[in-house]
C-alpha cells in the first residue's frame, strides 16, 4: 500500500483535482477518515437521533449546518462536495450514480454527516502490536448482519452490522482496552468469541469482505460496523441520499490521537 | 441528608403521588439522575445537534421519541410528565409556572432531552476518596458564566458554564481521571488552576451556587455544568420549554456504574 505522509490539507487539492481518485488507505497516515452520509434537513433530525441512540456503528464526528459543505469542526476549508475521491447518489434509495464531485447534486437543505471509521481503531490495534490479518494480506475486513437489533429513530431501523477480525488469545484484553478508548471510531468490541450468538450460522462465509481464517488459538471478536448507518438509511428508501462510495472516505484534520477518550 | 435506598421503580410512586415532593439529593443513591429539557419538535433538532456538538456540558443520556413521555431507554414503564418533583414551564423563554406534574401543559409534539448531571461524577470523585466541600457543607457547588464559547446549532447558543470545585493539589490528577471516565455526566474537567483564563474575575463571587473558599494546597477545578444547555434553550426564548425544577431531578433505572466509558 502507497502511504501518502502530507497533511490533509495538502492531500485535498489533490483529490479534488481528481489527480488522486483511489481509495483513501495510506493517505495522510495518522489522521481520522470518516464515512459520510448526506440527507436532507426533512430526514436530518430522525437520522441525528439514530446516531445518537446507536453510538457504536454510529459514531458521529461532525454534522454540517443545514445547506453548508463545509465540515468547520474537523476540516476548515474543506468542501465536502469535491473533497472526497468518489461518491455514491442514491434516489429513493436506489443506486442512480456514481460521481467524483457532488456539486452539481447538493442542495440547501442538505446535511453531511460524518462518522468515525474503523482505520482509527485497526491503527490503536496495530501500535499496541496486535496484528490483523486483513490487513497483511490486503484484503477486506468480513462484514456480517447480526441478530443484533439498532434501537429506532423514527423511520430509521435495522440490524447492526458488525465486523470480526480474529485475535490471538492473549492479545484479546489488549485489544478491548486498545480500541475502547476510541469511542468515536466505533469503540469496544460488541462481542467477543461466540458468532452463533450474533445469529452467524456460517462465519466462513461474511455478508460483505473477505473470510481470513480463524487459526487455532485465535478468538473471533466483533465490532460495530459502519456499514451499519448506510444499510439502516437506505433500508428506510430516502427519496435523496449521497454518500461515500466504499474506502473512498473523506480525511479529517484531526490526528487519530486526539480522537482518544481517555 | 437522609438517603433512600429503594430502587428507583419503587421511589418513582412516591413522586408521582407527591408524596416525595423535594429535591432528589440522597434519592436512589448509586443510581443516574438526570436534567431535563422539554422541547416542540421544531425545535428539537437545533437542540439535538447541539448536545452532539457540546457534548462536555450537554452529555445526552436520553432523547425520547415525539409525544412519548416515556424514557424507555433509560427507565421503561416511567413517565416523565409526574416522575419528577417539580418542573419549570417557560413561555417565551419567560418562566411562567412552576409545577408539580406537566400532563396539562404536555403536547403530542414534545420531545423530553435527559442529560447527565455532576451528581454522577461527584460520586465517582467521592468514591476516589476525593473530598468535596460544598457536600461536607451541604450547600450548593459554584458556577460561573465563562469566555469559553459553546459550538452553536442553529438558533442555539452561548457560553459554558462551568462549576468549580477546590481540590487538594496532591489529588488533581486523581479527579482528572476519576471524572474523565463518566462522558455522560460531564467526564473530565474543562479547565483546571487559573479563573481569569475563564473570564472569571472574582473567584470569590460564583453566578450562582455557594463559593466555599480555595485553601492553601487546594487547586481549583471547572468541570462543564449542566446549568449550560437551559441557559442556552433559554437565551433563544423558545415559545415553549419545559425544564426540571434546579435540584428535583429525574432518577432514572441506570445504575452510575454503568455509565462509566471504560
């Protein structure tokens, strides 16, 4: 994987240009990307309530003023319309397009929220020495719809969705307290070990990513999953909705480290 | 102050029959007391967004669905029109009634917002063996109106306020970590030695609240206080608001424990 050391600032022109118009693994190494999920002010207020009701898969790290792209409390300057390398366009929550800029789609009464991603905790996990496997073979984590129910808000409903990464035994303390201290990038595991519990009949085969193995010695753990709000707001068939399109994520200014809890 | 120990459930009848008509200090000790701000739901989601962006002083506990007076998330079966001993009504953002049960003045368009109150981290600083003066005193801890500006949403905002405490110098990192382990009742302090770089300019004269003096070897510590969300709501004038009245507190089933972020 290319690692791109600049500072977001100095990354963003770049991808706004479409000079950079991958995925945004290895760009601006230490700094917190995010999910992005833009409705209208209509549905703004049940989907706000939703994340705050679910803050595991939900963790929000900004939400813009009504019609504002631009995210002042983790990016100035930012425009969230072109800031990101691709975006999804959803009607009626159908896929109706693909795009690398959103400004000709956004509208006044539009609200971008952004929530906290998984490379944040997979990064607390690797300095405290863990290893993860997908992410030594290159591959995606596995993503999986749990028997696990969100608590509703307003029309918002769903499963959570969770994602296992396997661990060695003895790293298993380790990696709770490594990633509970980052609430806002999905915190704590939801559960640890037991995928039948979760309604997982077959952990060989994931919902979404790649299956890595459980060696022995390794304990599957579970954590909520960003996927989690998109699923639940497209469930809900939203007459306009924009998101990221998958890894294609919007990088922040603010170190990873500064997102710890305690 | 006497204590009852009952379990919440079994102290919420006594509430509603007004039999238990003061204030919730010593009521269900171990238990979550919260502060309330009832508002229509056009006002809810400048009001909602701006608990997600002050979380500090605005640490949201419960958001209970439009017309529900039911907190189910943190106290199912209860109802928040009579469960608490007092509540304020305000007009315009004029106090216009003080009251001992709201079903008369409740609307289908009401959303009830619980936020976490310091009683949760007083007890967390008391159980660190951290001494607490105006409790020992039995008056009531300082606030004061600070420089620090909260991130506005909307038609909402204002300053922090904030409530000080004098702790003794040897136990300040001991507080520190003490509180920072309970976001939800305000977590860690927002400033710690220095008034004047609050605004403050007579420590010895609080906005509200009791000053109980600073000792030789005591260091002063400012925790954001939950005064700030209804001055906010308030400064609006909102058409129509419904608060707690100051100290009669609404208890709910979570035990403080439960709370704890790690």
């Amino acid at each position: 994987m290319p690692i791109d050391t600049r500072h977001p600032r100095e990354i963003r022109p770049d991808i706004r240009s479409g000079k950079l118009a991958g995925v945004t693994a290895g760009l601006g190494p230490g700094f917190v990307q995010v999910n992005m999920a833009v409705l209208p002010r209509d549905d703004a207020y049940d989907f706000l309530l939703f994340c705050q009701r679910n803050p595991r898969p939900c963790p929000l790290i900004e939400v813009t003023d009504v019609g504002s792209p631009e995210p002042i409390g983790v990016a100035p300057g930012a425009d969230l319309r072109t800031d990101l390398p691709r975006y999804r366009i959803y009607k009626d929550g159908v896929l109706a397009d693909e795009v690398t800029d959103v400004k000709a789609f956004w509208r006044d009464d539009l609200v971008a929220f952004l929530l906290g991603c998984s490379f944040t905790f997979e990064w607390a996990l690797m300095d405290a020495g863990i290893p993860l496997r997908h992410v030594d073979r290159g591959c995606n984590v596995s993503m999986w719809k749990t028997n696990l129910a969100c608590r509703p808000a307003g029309r918002f409903h769903g499963p959570m969705v969770v994602s296992m990464r396997p661990i060695p035994y003895q790293m298993v303390a380790k990696a709770v307290t490594a990633s509970a201290r980052f609430p806002g990038a999905h915190g704590a595991p939801v559960h640890v070990g037991d995928p039948a519990h979760l309604g997982i009949k077959d952990i060989s085969k994931p919902d979404w990513g790649d299956f890595v193995g459980i060696e022995a010695g390794e304990v599957p753990m579970f954590w909520a999953c960003g996927v989690t709000p998109q699923a639940v707001a497209l469930a809900s068939k939203p007459a306009f909705m924009i998101t990221h399109s998958p890894g294609h994520m919007f990088i922040t200014d603010v170190p990873n480290s500064t997102l710890a809890a305690l």
